[in-house]
C-alpha cells in the first residue's frame, strides 16, 4: 500500500518547497536541472553501462540481445497495463 501514496507524498514535500520559497523561478530552475541529470543518468546507466556488463559477461552484442526480446517484452507490457 506504501508504494501507492509515495508518488502524493512526494509531490507534496516539493510543493511544500515551492510555495515556501519567494523565487519560484529558481526553485523550478534546480528541479528541471535534477530532472535532466536524473534523465541523463538512466540513459548512460540503459544504454552504455548495463550493455557493457553483458558484453564483458557474454561476449554477445547486447544490442542485438536487446532487439531480440523487445516482442517479449511488449507482449508483457501489453497484457499487464489496465
């Protein structure tokens, strides 16, 4: 049930801090700067680092790996969303 009401609790400690502050400008400057770095992050983390991994513990093309178990993978998507 926690994993339900962490999105609100969340969205209410930064709302918390924006209406706290007299710049609203800069705080939502910091947040679209922490967005971008955590955006930055997963894609070096999805595409570089993990692919990597596989490469150095498999010895196979992770890219191709990962092309091949993409209709899996949507077939899993597709039938789990409401």
């Amino acid at each position: 049930m926690l994993y339900r009401t962490t999105p609100v609790g969340v969205a209410s400690l930064i709302a918390k801090t924006i209406a706290s502050t007299s710049d609203i400008g800069h705080v939502i400057e910091k947040l679209g700067v922490y967005f971008l770095c955590v955006i930055v992050a997963l894609v070096v983390w999805a595409f570089i680092v993990l692919p990597l991994i596989f490469f150095i513990v498999c010895r196979r093309n992770p890219y191709r790996f990962i092309g091949s178990i993409v209709p899996p993978i949507m077939i899993v998507f597709a039938t789990g969303s409401t």
